[in-house]
C-alpha cells in the first residue's frame, strides 16, 4: 500500500509517498456516508514484513516521453478551415458559436464519411461540416446521421433538427448515405401498393 501527502491523515507523509507495505483485508462491513450514500469500508492487516519508506520531497508529475512512428492520412486542413469560416464557427447543428479570450472562436471540421481505413473518405469540402464538438462527436460514433433532406436524426429515428447548409456547400449525398450505413439506420423502399 502507498500513501500520497495529505495534511488532513496523520498517517501520511508530509511530501512524497509513503510505501507503507503489503496489507491482507481482514473484514469489511457497509456504513452511511457523510453525503448520505452507502459506502463499503475495510479493516487491512499489516502482513508480516512490513516497512516504511517514503519518498523524498514533493513529488512533480512529469510524464515519460518516447519516439514513435505513426502512420496517418494527411489531412487538408485549408478544407477544414474554409468551412469552419464559411459557417463562422457556428455550428450546423444547432448554431452554437464557442468564444474565448480575445473574441476567438472554435469550432471542429467534421468528416461525414470517415478519413482513415476502412472508410478512406474524401477529404474535401462536400465531405466536411462546421460542427460543435458535441456533434462532432455525435457524428463520429453514430448518435446521430445526417438524411439526404438534412433532417438530422438519432440513430432510432427521431428528427433532431436541420442541417444548415449554405448555397455555396455542396455535400455529397453518396457520403452521407455511407455515414447512415456505418449506423444501420438507411432509407427503406417506400412499400409499393397492392393491385
């Protein structure tokens, strides 16, 4: 068992950790607590051996480092930027605009057909929207798709919305049907009458 610093325990250490040794639960019971939720404490028994050692000094957190080599698609982020700037940064979804200091804003270039393998999506302006983080996010792990109408839906099939989309962006309908694909959630034959 260690133990970090912590001024309110008379068991810890004043800076650094403390290894405190091996420890075996002997019993355990149920008990309110101080928020009024039940918590589940333990009794631990020191196991035969034991030491203290601690540490010495405040310990800083500095993350290892090490080289690697990944493989990735280049992205054309001149695509990106131009739509993120034809929408303002405003999202298409639901017209949120993120403003931070100095009047910046923040929006995310989103792939309606995914870039990387398996999907191989084109990484041009009829593939990409203006959207808010949330609905990136959305987008990307199938919360939400996007109909050839722009209806934008949930993958059980309740409109949410619609998608804004000015005259000089064109979206390839081909992408936003294999984005609904990826979700299972695709157009169904309108069923033909019976004669």
């Amino acid at each position: 068992m260690t133990r970090g610093a912590n001024r309110d325990s008379i068991y810890a250490p004043e800076a650094g950790y403390l290894y405190a040794g091996l420890f075996t639960v002997t019993s355990h019971w149920p008990e309110p607590g101080r928020d009024g939720f039940l918590i589940q404490r333990f009794r631990l028994d020191a196991l035969d051996g034991n030491y203290d050692s601690v540490t010495g000094g405040v310990v800083e957190a500095d993350p290892a480092f090490s080289t690697t080599t990944i493989s990735r698609r280049v992205r054309d982020s001149a695509a990106a930027r131009r739509v993120k700037r034809l929408y303002d940064d405003s999202c298409q979804i639901c017209g949120t605009r993120i403003v931070g200091s100095q009047g910046r804003s923040y929006s995310e270039g989103a792939h309606v057909r995914p870039l990387g393998r398996p999907h191989l999506g084109p990484d041009t302006e009829s593939n990409l929207l203006c959207l808010c983080p949330n609905h990136h996010t959305q987008l990307d792990i199938g919360g939400i798709v996007i109909m050839d109408d722009l209806r934008v839906m949930s993958v059980e099939g309740a409109e949410l919305g619609r998608l804004t989309l000015r005259s000089s962006h064109r979206l390839d309908p081909l992408n936003l049907r294999y984005q609904r694909g990826l979700w299972a959630l695709v157009e169904r034959p309108k069923s033909v009458r019976a004669m």
